[in-house]
C-alpha cells in the first residue's frame, strides 16, 4: 500500500493526527493490532484539559465531549482530616471536562469513518523501515498473519509505551530517561452515586486515594497499592474499607464491578524524531496517572505534528526540524507535575514521619497560597497549545 502519512496506532494521537492531516487534505492509513471493540471498551483516564477540549470541538474531532462531558473548576486536595478546594476558575479562569478516554476514541473513530478514512484493526507493526530515506515503510501483518506494507512520505509511532515505531527513532525498544515508582494504584468503576461535586486527591496516612467520577451512576475510584498486588484477592469490603480511611468525609458505596491496578512509571524517549518518522503520546513519553495528564500530552504532540507533517509535505522542513524541542519542552513540564502530584499526594513504602510532616507543609503551602493554588491550577488546566486552531 501507498499513502502518505503511516500512522501506526488507533489510540487518541494517532486518530487524532489522521483527523487534523484529512482536514488538510492529506490521505493518512492508520493502523492498530487490537479490534475496534478492545479500542473502544478500554477503561483509561477521565480528564481534559481545557485546550484539549478545544481542540476536539473546534476541529469537528467531537463535538459530544461539550454535550456529554461535565466541565469542573476545581479539584479538592485532601490531608490531615481536611478537604481543600482548589478554584480553578478564580485562579486561572480555565477549567477541565470530565469525559472518559473511550469516549473520546468513540467519536474520533466514529468521524475517521465517516470521512472513508483507511482505517484497520487487528494489523500489528513489525518495524519501520528507511526512517532516513524519503519513502520510509511500516512493516506489518493483518489479523490472519498475511504480510503487510506501507510505504509513505512519513510514518508516526502513535503506537503507545510498547512501540514499534521507537527502535526506528531511538535505535532500541527501550530508549529513554526512566523511572519507576514503588507504587501503583488500584482502580474501581462501581455504581454509586457521585461522592462529591469535584474529583479528591487524598494524601492520608494509609497512602494515596482519588475519587473521580464517570456518570451520575457509574463512579471511577483509585487507591495506592503495592505494584504486585493480584485485583482479585481484596473482597469488595476491604476495597470499600481501603477507601473510606483514606479520604474525610463518608463515600457514598455501591457495587464494584470493574478493578485493575494501574502501572506507575515516568519516561521519555531519548529522540522524538529520525528522519520521515516522529513519535507521538505515550510512544514518546509515559507519565505517571496523578494529574491525568497522559492523553492530554499525546493531543499536543499532535497539534504539533497536524502543522509539521503538512509544512514538510510541501517542502518546508522549519516545523518539523522544530518538533523535538517544542514538545519536549511541554513534556519535561508535564513530566514534573506528574512527579510533583505523585509525590506530593503519595506515601512511599519506606516514608519515615518527617517525610510525611513534610508532605502535610507541602500540602499546606500549595492550598494556603494563591501562588501556590494557581501553579496546580495552571499545570492542571493545562499550558496554552501551539499552533490550535
Ligand atoms: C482520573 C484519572 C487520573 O489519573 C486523574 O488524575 C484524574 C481522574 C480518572 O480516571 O477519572
């Protein structure tokens, strides 16, 4: 097959990307080795940044994130005992949208086929060849183990924390800054009713806890745990027992019927781009969860790359040249309020009582101080997106 750009991954960035390049007139094949129905049923993170959403509506991307999504202007920081608002809207005058990642990938698929877009399911990426030359080509192979070529003018790794794309760019699999957490959390979607108007990050002395949300019913809730811990072994009691100690005030209970333990690492690719290939989202760079600021990432990465690709195409190398170091920027920002929000909030196996009286000083300086609020406030929001239109 020939095209001209070679998206390997359906997730956020990568049909995003197809999206935006289409709106240029520029043909895309994007593939991804999972099915439609893993894609779209996959429980990920909640949060959109305001720039984000700005994105998704204002270029026909979705337009159901204003409709079904809720807009929050805060969040509550939990500690000793207390709960503390941080006002969004008063501090940074911005706000996030509360709309479920599979939500967004609904629309973004949805839309992607309406316009006749190539888009397959179940075509797993070997490798990326020729990153140097001017008809790079992805290596694959569709859901019945056939051979399958792309060759394109570029070809982007959307292909998230496993990607194939990366060992074109970096030279390995594994090339990047690193760093693992001694933690991880435990998720729960239950039905029940929202505990409180706005999502809680909990710092208490048992460890983390968030209670967020995902519709009046369904309720989306996090624990800090022990990264080997097996999800099966705790009964919905202790599960309800865990969180209740970990966050003031009474949560409101209900069935649980989802679990999963999410992994805790921060990494970087050490090179975003060779040649005619770039890595996009989680394939450049993984954050830890705190903050949600992982989609979020992946979509300015790619309005990033929506100017870059089409400038090349028509012979202008400036944008694209320009990319690493733009993103990095942003990501290296992001990358420390991932880690500052994680280490605020979290309690570290080997904590001893002054870390933890330094944690609750910490939490005291970031909500008793307008210049602390608004730094969470403008991290969380999210910094302004180049080039959106
Ligand atoms: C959710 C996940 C996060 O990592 C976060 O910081 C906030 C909300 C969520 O899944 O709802």
């Amino acid at each position: 097959h020939r095209t001209r750009v070679a998206i390997i991954g359906a997730g956020p960035a990568g049909l995003l990307l197809a999206h935006l390049l289409d709106r240029r007139g520029i043909d895309s094949i994007v593939i991804d080795s999972r099915t439609r129905e893993e894609i779209e049923t996959t429980i990920r993170a909640g949060i959109l940044e305001q720039g984000t959403v700005e994105v998704l509506a204002g270029t026909g991307a979705s337009t159901r994130v204003l409709e079904a999504g809720h807009r929050h202007d805060g969040i509550e920081l939990a500690f000793a005992g207390e709960r503390h608002r941080i006002d969004f809207a008063d501090a940074v005058g911005r706000g996030v949208w509360l709309y479920p990642q599979h939500e967004v990938l609904k629309d973004l698929i949805a839309a992607r086929l309406a316009a006749g877009q190539d888009l397959r399911f179940g075509v797993e990426a070997l490798a990326v060849e020729n990153a140097d030359g001017d008809r790079p080509r992805v290596i694959a192979r569709d859901a019945d183990g056939e051979p399958v070529e792309i060759e394109a003018e570029f070809v982007v790794g959307a292909d998230g924390s496993r990607s194939v794309a990366r060992t074109a760019v970096t030279g390995s699999q594994t090339g990047g800054y690193f760093r693992e957490y001694p933690f991880a959390w435990f998720g729960i979607l239950c039905e029940a009713p929202p505990s409180a108007e706005e999502l809680i990050y909990s710092n208490s002395p048992n460890g983390f806890a968030l209670i967020s949300q995902r519709s009046p019913s369904v309720q989306r809730m996090y624990f800090q745990c022990d990264p080997d811990v097996d999800p099966a072994a705790y009964s919905e009691t202790e599960l309800w027992d865990t969180l209740q100690s970990r966050v003031p005030g009474e949560l409101a209970e209900g069935p649980i019927f989802q679990r999963d333990v999410l992994r805790f690492r921060s990494f970087v690719a050490h090179e975003l781009r060779r040649g005619r290939v770039a890595l996009v989202g989680d394939a450049a760079h993984t954050v830890p969860p705190t903050g949600a600021k992982g989609m979020n990432l992946a979509v300015a990465d790619v309005v990033l790359l929506g100017e870059a690709i089409p400038a090349l195409l028509g012979g202008d190398d400036r944008l694209i040249d320009a990319y690493p170091e733009t993103a990095l920027q942003r990501i290296w920002k992001a990358q420390h309020f991932s880690w500052w929000m994680t280490s605020m909030l979290h309690r570290a196996p080997d904590a001893s009582d002054f870390d933890d009286l330094r944690q609750l000083g910490e939490l005291r300086s970031v909500t008793g101080s307008r210049a602390g609020r608004t730094y969470l406030a403008e991290a969380y929001t999210g910094w302004p997106l180049a080039g959106a239109d």
